[in-house]
C-alpha cells in the first residue's frame, strides 16, 4: 500500500515483517527449526529441566518416528475445552501442529520440553488435547479465503520445495499443500515491481521478536536498510507478535505521535526475557 499510495501514507508499523524479495513459505521450515534449538538449548542450559526431561530433540525426533512408523498409539484424550472424550491415532500432524504453534510464544514455548517428554514417555494425552484445540482455534482465527487470494497470487508461483528441509519437522508438507490449495484457488496478478523493496523517506517502525519461529529479525533487517527514516526493534526471547509486550504498546504510541522512531527510549524493552521452560508441572525452578 506504501509503495502504490505514499501520498496517503503517513507512517507504517510492521509488526512480524517479511520482505518483498521472499518468497513467503519458502523458509517457514528452517525458521521454525532455527526457534526449536533456540528453545530447545534453553532447556538444556537449565538443570532441573535437562536433567528431569531428558533432551527435547531427542523426545521430538523420537515421536516424529513414531508417528510415520504405523505403529503410533491410538490415544484416548479429553478436549481441552469441552471436556468431552475423543480417540485419535496420534500422526506426524499432531506432533508438528504443537511443536510449531508452541513455538510462537515464550509462553507456550516453556511447556514444549515438558509436553514432549510426557507423549515421548507414552503419555501423549496432554499432546494430542493441545493440537485439537490449536488447529480449531486456527480455524476461527485465520481467513483462510483471504490467506489464499494473497498468497496464491503473491508467491505460489515461485514456491518450491526445498531438499534440505526434507528432515526437518514441517518438512515440505506444508508447500506441497499450499501448491494443491492455489493450483485451484483463483488468483491475482502480481506487480511486476513487486519483489522490489519498499524506499523513501516515510516514518516506519518494524518489529520482530529475538525466537519468532515464521518471521525472524533478519527479515526487519533487509527491510530498514532500505529505509532512512525506518528502525527495527528485536525485543529479546520474545516469538511471533510483539506489539503488546511489556512497554511496547507506549513506544508505538509515541512513534505515532512523533514520526520520529529514531528517537524512541527503548531501555524499558531491556529487561525482557524468555519464560524459563518448565521441568514439571508445577513450573519452573527457582
């Protein structure tokens, strides 16, 4: 919109930006692997959590296998929100939908060591409730009619599979999928000016959070260079959306008033940090 309207733009706040020279879906394998060690390595650096749950990884890879393997559980499991009984076997999708979605958040993200040691330790009941209610409260978050019209008629056509992100946890699934939904979708025409970046003068604030599993920091950095009057703000341990985080909502507030992000005070996004991941159901260590 900045680009075809900067008569009418009087300023941009980006909050999880991805460049226009991506291909979008094209790397959401590597980054969510990227947050994973991330995540992963804080478990390990805490005694109580390493020593109580064993390695994350390992307990991932373990139920990866398992779930490809035929011989996955049939899992009889509560719904986190009615209550009411269910049994599914648990799939490779199960596993995936928990450690990507889990990943979005600090928040979530300190349960993951814990959720994957319980189903890699033959208790998956608190895994498969999980991914049940994050794939039905996707579906009541996300337009999925919308998503494809952009998608399919910004990237698709460009999107390819990608050879060394074949063992990762999202794997190629996700492409292949996003492909079969636009081979079918109707679609718009891209700009032919569209992969070039965003230029000039206008005030813009972009911010990313340190272990966002889908839109990383280095993406608000390709984007600001092009940008005098652009700063890009990495609030640490924090994941995807980071525009309600501790004192952020004031610094936009004040961008917005002044124009000016180069003159905004961010000691106050100093002391933020990720939640510590749990080693029990209790929380964490003290």
């Amino acid at each position: 919109y900045a680009k075809r309207y900067p008569g009418h733009t009087r300023s941009l706040v980006i909050d999880g930006i991805v460049p226009n020279s991506l291909v979008l879906g094209g790397e959401h394998a590597r980054n969510l692997e990227s947050a994973l060690d991330a995540y992963f390595q804080a478990c390990r650096d805490e005694a109580a959590c390493g020593a109580t749950l064993g390695d994350p990884r390992s307990a991932l890879d373990q139920l990866l296998a398992l779930s490809a393997s035929g011989q996955a559980p049939v899992v009889r499991y509560r719904d986190a929100i009615t209550g009411e009984l269910h049994e599914d076997r648990l799939t490779r999708g199960h596993v995936a939908a928990v450690a990507r979605m889990y990943a979005y958040s600090p928040l979530t993200a300190a349960l993951l060591p814990l959720t994957l040691a319980e189903a890699s330790q033959g208790r998956p009941e608190a895994l498969m409730a999980q991914a049940r209610m994050l794939v039905a409260s996707l579906d009541e978050q996300i337009h999925h009619g919308m998503q494809l019209s952009v998608m399919c008629s910004e990237d698709a056509d460009e999107l390819t599979a990608r050879e060394e992100d074949a063992g990762s946890v999202l794997g190629n699934e996700l492409i292949a999928m996003s492909l079969a939904q636009c081979s079918v979708w109707p679609r718009g025409e891209r700009p032919a000016d569209f992969r070039e970046p965003l230029r000039g003068d206008l005030p813009v604030l972009v911010l990313s959070g340190e272990l966002d599993p889908v839109t990383p920091p280095r993406y608000g950095d390709e984007v600001v260079q092009y940008l005098p009057n652009g700063r890009h703000l990495v609030l640490s341990g924090q994941g995807h959306m980071t525009l309600g985080v501790g004192c952020m909502p004031k610094l936009t507030a004040r961008f917005i008033d002044t124009l000016d992000a180069g003159e905004l005070d961010t000691t106050c996004l100093e002391g933020l940090r990720a939640m510590p991941p749990f080693s029990g159901f209790y929380g964490w260590e003290p």
